[in-house]
C-alpha cells in the first residue's frame, strides 16, 4: 500500500523515498529532515504519527499521514477518514498549521492521561506478550482495571489556578474533547490554543463502569461525570515518586511535577 501510494505520487512529478523505523519513527524522521525532504508522511497509527510528528516543528517540513493503525485518532481529527482521503491529501498538498502540546518536553498530539488509562495500557502490553491479539488484549485489560480502579490524588495549576482532586483518572488532550453525545471522544478543532483537562467525577468500580457504558452509548454529561478546565499550561503535582503516564497510547515513567503546555500553530500538516 504505501509503496503504491508512493508510485503514484512520483508518477506525478514528485520525488519520494522510503524509510523503515520499526523500532522508532522519530530516528527516521530526523534522517529524512537531514536528507532535505520538505513532506514527511507518517505511515502507521497514533504511535507513529507521534514519533515522526516529534521532528517537525522547527523545521521548513509538513506532516502527511496515511491512516494503517488501529484508531488513528490525529488522522480522523484532521478530517482523514481513510487511505483515499488520504492520498487525495498528499496530492493536493494543502497545508495548515495545528496545535502541539508537550508533557515535560515530550510532544502529544492526541492525549495524555494519568490513573486508569495507564493500568489499562500496561495490563494490555502484558497481555499481548502472552500472545493475546491486540484488541482482546485491550478488552481484557480494560475489565481488569475497571475491576479494581486506581485512585490518585493529584494537585492540579491550571494556568494561574489551584485544584486539588482524588480522581480514576486525569485526561489532557491537545484541545478540548467532545465529551457529550455520539461524538464523544473527538475535537471539533485542532488550533484552538488550550488543553482540554478532565478528571472524573465517579471514583469506586460502579461508577467507573457506568462511566465507560455511558460513553459507548453517548449519554455521558459533562455536569454529572466530569470536572472540565481548558488552560494554556498545566502543572501537575503528587506525592509519588515517579508517575505511569499515558502519551498518545504509549507509556511512558515521568517524575513530577508534570508540566504540560500546548504550543499553538507549531505543526504544519497536509490535510483536507
């Protein structure tokens, strides 16, 4: 697939070349910028997308993307549906400037959580190295974290404010989420300058589950199940040492405080 949307872009006048990075995206992204190419297009899912995304801001290159992972959340978010879209994209070549955010220097595109959705990230990896599938894997761990959800207390500095909260979970996106109706998990834009920072109202396993059946069915309401904030910046404190956090569906170990900050118009993407 990606070879066949390579061909015809250079049927077309354009110059293209490929780079395997199993292992980490971002050293072929860097080796690409270095070669003079002005396009990089990630071909994968979220985790991809990140780790070729962590190289283009600062640089005179754009982002492209053919949506081959499992969610691709960014993708959907920037108006890219599938793989025609896509290629229709990268032909067109039109260009817009999106938001970044960073966790302590790391750069997000989607998301970054602190509490269950770690747990659930975690159980999944070890259940995918037993040999479970993917999605089973997940499933699995998704019940066997809302079977006993974790508790954090954490102390929240949205820009100049002050929020202290015992949560499952701390949720930052890359722009405010939708969090209401058959929408729910996805943003209306991608350049409004602020996070979107969401802690759950419902701590013990019940409310985590009617938390969870209420967002697959589209029922969830913002008053009743969530504390929402948007900021430019959030300073994140907490008496552990260290801290699981979730960064675009990958762990990752951080030692607070946790800063987090959004960078506006960073990124120039090719997209619809």
């Amino acid at each position: 697939m990606v070879r066949a949307v390579s061909q015809r872009l250079r049927d077309i006048g354009h110059l293209t070349a490929e780079f395997e990075s199993p292992g980490n995206p971002a050293e072929a992204a860097a080796s690409a910028l270095k070669d003079g190419c002005d396009v990089l297009v990630a071909c994968g899912g979220d985790g991809t997308v990140n780790g070729v995304a962590s190289e283009v801001p600062g640089s005179q290159a754009a982002l492209g993307i053919l949506p081959l992972g499992t969610l691709n959340h960014f993708a959907r978010d920037l108006g890219i549906s599938d793989l025609a879209t896509a290629e229709h994209a990268l032909i067109r070549g039109n260009t817009r400037m999106v938001d970044v955010a960073r966790l302590n220097g790391r750069i997000f595109l989607n998301n970054s959580g602190i509490g269950i959705y770690p747990v659930i990230l975690l159980e999944r990896d070890a259940a995918q190295k037993t040999g479970v599938p993917r999605w089973p894997a997940f499933v699995w761990a998704c019940l066997k974290a809302m079977a006993k959800p974790p508790l954090v207390r954490l102390w929240l500095e949205p820009d100049d404010g002050h929020l202290a909260r015992v949560t499952p979970f701390l949720f930052v996106g890359n722009n405010p989420y939708r969090t209401e109706g058959l929408a729910v998990g996805t943003r209306e834009r991608l350049d409004g300058g602020v996070l979107g920072i969401y802690t759950a109202r419902h701590h013990g396993r019940l409310g985590i589950v009617q938390l969870a059946f209420r967002s697959i069915v589209g029922t969830i309401r913002q008053d009743r199940d969530f504390t929402v904030l948007t900021a430019r910046t959030l300073v994140v404190r907490t008496a552990a040492r260290n801290v699981r956090v979730s960064i675009d569906g990958e762990l990752w170990q951080s030692r607070p405080p946790l800063k987090y900050e959004i960078f506006p118009g960073a990124l120039k993407v090719i997209a619809p």
